[in-house]
C-alpha cells in the first residue's frame, strides 16, 4: 500500500493536481461535495430498499433532487404519503431548508 504522504510529494514533483477525500485539505472531495449540499438519498434514514428503487428507476440520486420535485408527483412514483412525509422532513432538515 502506498502511504499518502507519498502520493503528495509525487504530485508535487509532477506538478498534477491531487483530488481525494480531504486533499488538497479544505477543498478535497469531502468540501466540494458539503459545500454543495450533494447529499446522496441514501444518507437520509427512512430510506428503504424499495424507496431507494423507486427513486432509482426515476434517476433521483441526490437529496437537492428530492427536494426539486413537486410532492404531488413523488406521489405518482409510488411513495406513500407517510414515506414522502418522512423523506421530505429528513432532506429539509439536512439541506437547512423550510
């Protein structure tokens, strides 16, 4: 296993741009994913294995994208007003919306 420090100098010495989880610090993955609130749906705790096909077989992958959609047709998808209820308070919640 190559030990990341290790990594670091040799993009350094090559001059290429490094990206993972945390590096460069403060502006690696972890950042750019939280600073855009590019939560994945599976983060949110009432998700179930069939709400997660659900939203699958409609390409909602993002938490922002749940949030996007009219009620009404999340409803059309075959969510049940209790599911939807729960979803939408959890994605409002970690979002910071109202």
């Amino acid at each position: 296993m190559t030990n990341p420090n290790q990594v670091v100098k040799y993009c350094q010495c090559k001059q290429t741009q490094l990206l993972g989880w945390r590096c460069p610090q403060d502006k690696g993955l972890e950042y750019l994913l939280e600073s855009q609130q590019l939560y994945p749906i599976t983060i949110l705790p009432s998700v179930t294995k069939t709400i997660l096909e659900i939203c699958s077989n409609h390409n909602l992958i993002l938490v922002k994208q749940l949030l996007g959609i009219n009620p009404t047709e999340l409803q059309t998808y075959g969510l049940s007003p209790i599911e939807l209820k729960s979803l939408l308070a959890e994605a409002k919640l970690l979002l910071g919306s109202n």
